[in-house]
C-alpha cells in the first residue's frame, strides 16, 4: 500500500463552509467533515476516521477558538475528536466515546459484504483504505482513541458561533444519539448520517426502526434548503422529501 503525499481533500462550499474528506478511505466510510466559520468561533462537524491529523490540516482554516461535534458514535465520524479541545456530543452516546470500544475496523472482511454492497469498488481490495498517510501508519495499529467530551447536548440546545446558531436536533434511528444541526435563519441542516444521498443504514447493532420512522417525519416537516449530509453529496428540499418517502413507504 503506497503513502500518499497528501491524506485529505478539501473544497470550498461557500464563504463560511469548507467541505473536507478523506480521499483514500472506500466510499463506505469516506464521513463528510465540515468547517462552519463563525464570528466569535468556528465548527467542525465530525472529524473522519483518525488516520491523519485533522487539527494539522485545518491549521489554516481559522485562527478562532473551534468546537468539534460529533454527529454520533460510529468510528468513520469520531476518528480525530480528541485533537480537538472543545468537544460536543448527544448525552446518550458521549459516555460512549470516553472508552471508545465500538466496532472499527479497517478490513472489508469484518464487515458484512450486504452493508457495503452497493459501494463495491475494486480499487480497495481487502481493506477500506488504499494509501497510507505515513510508513508509520499501519492496518493493525489503527483504533480510536477515547476521549471525554466538554458538553453535551440534547434536543433543542445551541451550538452558538456569535452571529451564527446552530440547533441541535435529535434524530435517533441510525444510532441511539445520533444528531442533527439546523440553521433555522439559513434554513441548513448538518444532518450526520440521519440523512444522506445514498443506501441508509437502519440494521446496525443499535439502530432502531422505528425511532428513524419518527426521525424521517420529523425531517420532512423541517423547512430545509439544503441538506449537508455525513456521506455523499449536499442535497435541496426535493431530493429530501424524495429520500424521506421512500424510506417511509419502505418501513412505516
């Protein structure tokens, strides 16, 4: 497996968000991690899988305080959460990431072959990753580190960026405290991955069906502009209504 010159790709979304993401790491794990600038401070909305320093990469970003949250627990969104010092998470799954013992792994074959079928891509061979960041980095080395978080939060609280408010919403179904961050004057929403343009995932170890039945109406009473996800590309209110719909014809 070959080193790669640079471990992350970025591109600028608008003049307050910047889009990062890992290019080397397969589709199925390839988290969305998004820089919000603020006044007073900025956001970063998930931090990917740890294999490379986050906090190095987005060094020239901000020169802000920063407050990283995690959308929920899974490793492919908390991988780089203890670089940063201000950390928020939903309370039911900030014990959780303390002593981080979740499922991670970065070989295809711990993972059943249905979950990543329609993300099949030959490039990746035995492993979810197809470069290394160093020739220090290894397979078997990787983990997460736990860490504890600085806030928790719950439904209906604010991540406040001085002339930007985020509003946290819970939108279990996906995981047990999975989260989502709405700009009502914007009408944005940070979705994670209760949410996003592509297969769903509603049979993992701690989702729960009809919690995302409830979490899917909810999403499409929202006014919504614009939905950035945790994996794929950002979508409108059409698309939404479209995903919301189908999931619920599927399942409700």
């Amino acid at each position: 497996m070959h080193i790669c010159d640079r471990w992350f790709e970025r591109r600028t979304v608008n003049s307050t968000i910047t889009l990062l993401w890992e290019p080397h790491v397969h589709p199925f794990l390839r988290c969305n991690i998004w820089h919000v600038r603020g006044r007073d401070r900025d956001m970063l909305i998930d931090t990917g899988l740890g294999i490379a320093s986050l906090a190095e990469e987005i060094v020239d970003l901000t020169d802000k305080p920063l407050t990283a949250v995690a959308t929920h627990i899974h490793y492919d969104h908390v991988g780089s959460m203890h670089e940063f010092d201000e950390r928020v998470m939903h309370e039911i799954e900030a014990p959780r990431l303390a002593h981080y013992s979740e499922f991670a792994t970065l070989r295809v074959a711990d993972v059943p072959q249905d979950l990543i079928l329609a993300y099949d891509d030959p490039a990746y061979g035995d492993y979810f990753i197809k470069a290394r960041p160093s020739d220090t980095f290894t397979v078997a080395s990787y983990g997460i580190k736990g860490i504890d978080v600085t806030r928790t939060v719950i439904d209906g609280d604010v991540i406040d960026l001085g002339n930007r408010h985020f509003e946290v919403m819970h939108l279990p179904g996906h995981s047990p405290g999975s989260i989502g961050l709405y700009e009502a004057a914007s009408s944005t929403l940070f979705s994670g991955d209760a949410i996003y343009d592509g297969p769903l995932l509603d049979q993992l170890p701690d989702s729960n069906v009809p919690d995302y039945v409830a979490t899917m109406r909810r999403l499409r009473g929202l006014n919504i502009s614009v939905v950035h996800g945790g994996h794929e590309a950002s979508f409108g209110r059409q698309r939404l209504v479209e995903i919301v719909d189908r999931y619920l014809q599927s399942n409700a």
